[in-house]
C-alpha cells in the first residue's frame, strides 16, 4: 500500500502592505509609483521638520533695520544697536517663536552700556520695539598702574581713568576723549583697580562710598566747581576696628578743599546729617574767598560759619 505525500501548509495570508504592494504593482506603471510614493513621504516629513524652518527664518528673520531702540543719550558715541545685532544672536532668531521677544532682550542686557530691558514689542511689519535704560557714567576712577619690573620708560604721572556708573559698573572707556573726563567726578583711592572687565562690578567698596556722594552732590557740580572726591581710611574708627570705614575729601576747581566725612547715611552719631553738610559746603563755598582763607572745611563737625575753617593735616593734594 502506497503512503500518502504530505501536502505543503497553506501560504499566511498577506499583510496590507504585501496586498497594497501587489495592487499598485497591477496598475500600470504601478511599479514607479511604488517606488516614488516613499520618496514623496520622505520628502514631506523632511520639508516638514528642516524646509519650514529654514523658510520662516528667512521670512520671519529679524533685521538691523526693523529694531526701534530707545535713543540713545549723548554720552554714548557707539552704535548700541548695531554692536548687539553683530554680536550674532539674532542669526537664528524667527520672530514667529515663542521665545523671540525674551531671547532679543536678553541681546540688548548682556551690552555694557544698557541698564535693563524693560520691555520688548513684536510690531507690524516685521519691526521691534526694543525698550531700555541705558547706564549713565557718575564719575571717573583714577589708576596709577605701578611700573613693571625692569622697565624704565613708565612716566611718574601716568594714569588710567575708568568710568563708571552710579552703580560702580564699570563703562567702555573707548567713548570717551580725554577732553571728557573733566565732565565728570574724579575719584582717587590708593591702588584702586577693577576687579572685573568691562560691565562688571568695580569691585571696590571705596568706590562705591564715593559714588554715593557723587550721586548727591552731582546737581551743584558745576555750580559749586566741585572737581575730585579722595577717599581715605578713617585712620580713629579702623583703631577701633572699623576696618571699612572711609573718610571722604572733597576739592574744587578752585583747589579749595572740603573734608566731607563719612560717607551719605553712614555718618556717626555726632556727625552732621548729609543735609547740613550740604548747606554748609555751599554757604562757604558761595562766600568770597579772602587772601587769608587758605585752610579747609571740615563737615564733620557741627559749627556755625563763623568758625568754618579748621586746620587739618596736609594731604599733598
């Protein structure tokens, strides 16, 4: 008796897309669409996830032109808006992203001579309303750079000046003549030096005591002639340990010179207010001057005018 021949098993039915595939392939030049309906999706999804992209920072890009910044004041010579668009950050920025406004004041902080950014506003057109507060410089810091070692051509005069703001930040000293500095407060400690580069903290806490005089005497600058603020240990309160404490002398145009004391709102408790000081310093510097009236004016003690002129140590100033 003969065996019986094993049947092969039946073939699995087809997936979808063996069943589309085999259908396509069917219609006539079935066989190229097959092969180009992945090309289309693959091109879509590519067109989808880079082209679109690329197309709204080309139409939607921020250009130099279209950034309304607040005016600048006259103390700034540099193009501010130019300097932060060529700092790069505006390359990839689509004004159609969330994040443009916040990214475009970020820009505008990080330059040394702007404050804050207040506030920054998408307009019509493509255009930008880029609101700030720029730093305005109080006064001038002197540095006397000791000479390096082995050199011989260090002049015995040479100095640099850094300007810095009321908030001792320091300012880029490349806006400024040399004909400028007088336009401002000169401040003068031993050895005073940024501890930072430009748009950083001075670092200096003597600095920082002078500015606070500079910002309340700057309304009677002028009129007073007040030139150079010098600032000096409080050679009694540093024997009791006040090590930070800090005498601040004031001169004039006119070399006539004032030792204010402590600085605004730390004065001592026998000291007069900064008001009274003020009012005295004017009265005195408002009397005319008579050939014998060579000695100074010390605000530190409370006295009428009558009895304004008080010997002190000389300086060398």
């Amino acid at each position: 008796m003969g065996q019986d021949k094993p049947t092969d098993p039946p073939p699995p039915p087809p997936t979808i897309a063996q069943w589309w595939s085999a259908k396509i392939r069917s219609v006539p030049g079935g066989g190229l669409l097959f092969a180009v309906v992945p090309l289309l999706i693959v091109g879509y999804l590519g067109w989808y996830h880079y082209g679109a992209e690329h197309l709204d920072r080309t139409l939607y890009s921020l250009r130099e032109e279209n950034i309304e910044l607040t005016p600048q004041p006259e103390w700034i010579h540099g193009d501010v808006r130019a300097e932060v668009y060529r700092s790069g950050t505006f390359s990839q920025i689509s004004l159609l992203e969330p994040q443009a406004t916040a990214t475009i004041a970020h820009a505008f902080d990080a330059h040394t001579w702007i404050k804050s950014t207040n506030r920054v506003r998408k307009t019509s057109g493509g255009k930008v309303k880029v609101d700030v507060v720029y730093r305005k410089p109080a006064a001038m810091v002197f540095y006397r750079p000791a000479p390096a070692i082995g050199t011989q051509n260090v002049k015995v005069n040479q100095g640099l000046c850094f300007p810095v703001d009321d908030e001792g930040f320091v300012l880029p000293s490349d806006d400024f003549a040399s004909a400028e500095v007088h336009n401002y407060f000169m401040i003068f400690a031993p050895n005073a030096a940024p501890a930072g580069d430009i748009g950083m903290a001075f670092g200096d806490d003597r600095i920082l005591e002078a500015l606070k005089l500079c910002k309340l005497l700057e309304p009677q600058r002028h009129v007073l002639k007040l030139a150079c603020i010098y600032v000096e240990p409080d050679a009694i309160e540093q024997q009791l340990g006040a090590l930070s404490s800090w005498i601040l002398n004031i001169t004039t145009e006119d070399k006539r010179n004032i030792v204010w004391g402590h600085s605004p709102g730390k004065e001592t408790k026998d000291e007069p207010r900064m008001e009274e000081k003020v009012v005295s310093m004017q009265t005195w510097l408002n009397a005319p001057p008579s050939a014998s009236d060579i000695k100074v004016l010390d605000l530190r003690i409370r006295r009428s005018i009558g009895q304004r002129l008080v010997t002190v140590p000389n300086t060398g100033r």
